[in-house]
C-alpha cells in the first residue's frame, strides 16, 4: 500500500480551507505568538496545553478500494460486508432517492454525489458543487434536500436530471449569521409531519451558545418557518424518527478536555418539543461542567436516553424496518460511531446496534468492527464510519470519510 502522508497534508489543508479548524477564542491561555488556538483546542486547562491529542483529517482524495484492508472487518454470524462504491471523496451523509439512486454528501469539500447502477456497473457522478459544507442531505417525494452551513436549499426531480441538475430553491437561509467557527455543518432528516429536522451546533468545545445554537431545529419546507426542538444539544450529527411512536432520536457529542473518560456521548429521545439536555451546564444528564455548570443542577434538564461512552463520536443513526435481516434486528438502531481522538486510548471506530425496549431502555453490541487497528496509535484506525442507509432489500450501507468509501452490509440465511 502506499503512503498517504501527501494525502493528509493535502486533507489538513482542505480542513483549514473549509473553516472546519478557524480559530475562535479559547479559554486556555493564547500561544505565545498571540494568535488564539485553533477550535478544537478550546476549553483546554492550561496543564492540557502540551498535549498531543489532536483530530484525524480524512484523505481528502480518497483511497481505492482496493488498498483497504477490507478483510480485517467483522460483522455477526450470518452477515457479509463488501465494498459496495469507492471513489466518493469524504463520504458524509447518505440519502435514497425514489428510483434507487444514493446520493452522498461531504462535509470539508463542497459537492453532492450521486451513485447509480448503470449496465450493472456502479458509477459515481458529481451532481452539485461549490457548496458550502453541505454535510446534510434527505430525499423525500422526488425531492433532494441539502444542509449546507448557512442554508438548507431543495433540488425538485434531480433524480431525473443527474447529467443536467435543477437550480437550488432556498428553503431556509441566514442559519450561520455569525459564520461560526466551530461545529456549523448539519444533519438532515425529513420528519413524520413533512417537516425539516436539522441540528445547528454549539459554536466550540464548550461555550455559551446564541438561542439558535446547540439546538435541533425543524423547518417547514413549504414556508420556510422554524422551530427550536430541542435545546442544550452540543452537537447533534444524526437522527431519525422511531418507527412506530413517531418521536424523534438523535445522537450527541458530548465536550472534550475533562479527562479520558468523562463526559459520555449521548442518545437522546425528544418526548416534547422544548426539551433542554444541559449543555454547556450539564452533560450526559448527571455530569456538571467544570466551566459552565458552578451555580446550575443536572436536575433541571432532560436526561438521556443513553450514554454511548466516552468521546466516540457518534454520527448518522437510523431505525431498521427493513425485512433482510433477522427478526430481532427489527426497529433496532444503527449508530456509526466516528471514533475519538480527544482519549488517550482510542475507541469506537465501529457501527453499533442499539435496542430499545418499550421502556426506553437501550442495550448497546457492535455489529460492524474492524477499522480501529491500534488504540494509541496516531492515527489508530483505517477507516471511520459516518453515516447509514437502509435500502430497499433491507441491507445496509455504510459511509466512510475517511476513504471516500460506502460499505454493503447484507445477510444471508
């Protein structure tokens, strides 16, 4: 295999491009050139100021498939994992359209792609370029919907126009008026009411956020009108909607800089609209901010659902209904955990299936493991899963940005 140092040199690049590390101020001391640290660095103490964590950049270019260890991943008995595409750089978020077509977002670059079977062979084409991060995308109805960092704009039948793509109508804009430096690019979902459910993040590590960030927020697309869902949410990067009570469910990233094992990455369920879950006062719903927290209780904010554990980044997340898998895998979700890089000891690195009983409770067991190579290594992993997509024959894809790749997950009896 060859090297992708030059790769990651160029993905550091493409990171500071995009805006994905600006600088914002911070609350350990500035370095000694006077500049304020990047934003990833925000809220270290100053005993943290030496240390050598820092986040993993995608190969921006990609990797072909067939440099990739492939046969080092593992699912349970009875389930098969391939390469399902390669060559879809920085593959964030996925979305089906109405004739089988998936489209695929990223996050650091600036374009959507559409996958499609052509003569039974698998080609991938750029449909729209010069966004801006446009990490979140939903298909509804003939409908491409994308979240780019200040605006969710709709592609009405782009599925017949890949060659040829319609003009973006705004949905709803002016949703980054600060242009904020950290955590601005989106999820998105479309909901059981038509509407638009996306997250705008806390805009660093650990802040006081404006009234419209670190929130989940929905959006009618007929009127452009918004709604906060929820409240004290740092940084929301998927949800879904269960799918017999309807509720809305949604992972969250919890802050960096405490320690290896604390705060907890989230799950959340939103049971009413107005629910807050804590931050930057409260985190994981019993763990008080060392910064925000001094005059505030964990009891007055929502708890929730469950903790995923410490910093593993969790991302895109969807219920199954499919009818491919076994029985029991029915109405579980599926979490793609990114992996963490703020902890000594690396973990996630995997996609993890979640069980809910109808009590709320969760019961957490890797499906898809493989990608972490060495826990303390820099980096640990070959690859990073973000986000989920169930197909119509009820197997499951997943989107690696780390190599431009989308996995296949089938079962067979």
């Amino acid at each position: 295999m060859r090297s992708s140092a030059p790769l990651v040199a160029i993905a550091w690049l493409g990171l500071l491009a995009a805006g994905a590390l600006q600088a914002q101020p911070a609350a350990s001391p500035a370095p000694s050139d006077g500049k304020p640290p990047p934003s990833w660095q925000q809220g270290r103490s100053a005993a943290q100021e030496k240390s050598p964590l820092h986040p993993f950049a995608p190969i921006l270019t990609g990797r072909p498939a067939s440099e990739l260890p492939v046969d080092k991943l593992k699912v349970p008995p009875g389930f098969k994992v391939d390469v399902w595409a390669d060559g879809v750089p920085e593959a964030r978020s996925l979305a089906l359209g109405d004739k089988g077509t998936v489209f695929a977002s990223n996050r650091n670059l600036t374009d959507v792609y559409a996958i499609t079977d052509r003569g039974g062979k698998r080609e991938v084409k750029k449909v729209l370029s010069g966004l801006k991060s446009p990490n979140g995308i939903v298909f509804s109805k003939g409908t491409l919907y994308v979240a780019e960092r200040h605006r969710i704009t709709r592609y009405d039948g782009i599925e017949d126009r890949l060659d040829n793509p319609p003009e973006a109508k705004v949905v709803v804009d002016n949703l980054d008026p600060t242009n904020q430096p950290g955590h601005f690019w989106k999820y998105l979902a479309m909901g059981p009411d038509n509407k638009l459910y996306f997250n705008i993040g806390a805009p660093g590590n650990i802040v006081m956020p404006s009234y419209m960030q670190a929130t989940v927020m929905r959006v009618d697309p007929r009127t452009g009108t918004l709604e906060t869902v929820a409240s004290g949410v740092r940084n929301s990067v998927g949800m879904d909607f269960h799918p017999k009570t309807k509720e809305l469910w949604f992972t969250n990233h919890a802050r960096d800089w405490v320690d290896d094992d604390t705060p907890a990455d989230t799950l959340h369920r939103v049971s009413r609209k107005g629910m807050h879950f804590g931050y930057p006062f409260c985190h994981q719903g019993d763990f008080t901010d060392p910064e925000f927290g001094g005059n505030r209780s964990c009891a007055e904010f929502d708890k929730p659902a469950a903790k995923l554990g410490s910093h593993i980044a969790p991302l895109g997340m969807r219920f199954y209904t499919g009818g491919m898998f076994p029985a029991d895998y029915r109405d579980n979700i599926f979490i793609a955990m990114h992996g963490s890089w703020n902890r000594t000891t690396k973990q996630g690195y995997n996609v993890m299936r979640v069980q809910v009983d109808g009590k709320g409770g969760v019961k957490m067991t890797p499906f898809l493991e493989g990608f972490l190579q060495d826990a303390k290594a820099d980096p640990p992993m070959w690859g990073r899963p973000v986000d989920v997509l169930q197909m119509r024959d009820g197997s499951l894809l997943v989107s690696d940005d780390y190599n431009g790749v989308i996995y296949r997950i089938s079962y067979a009896k």
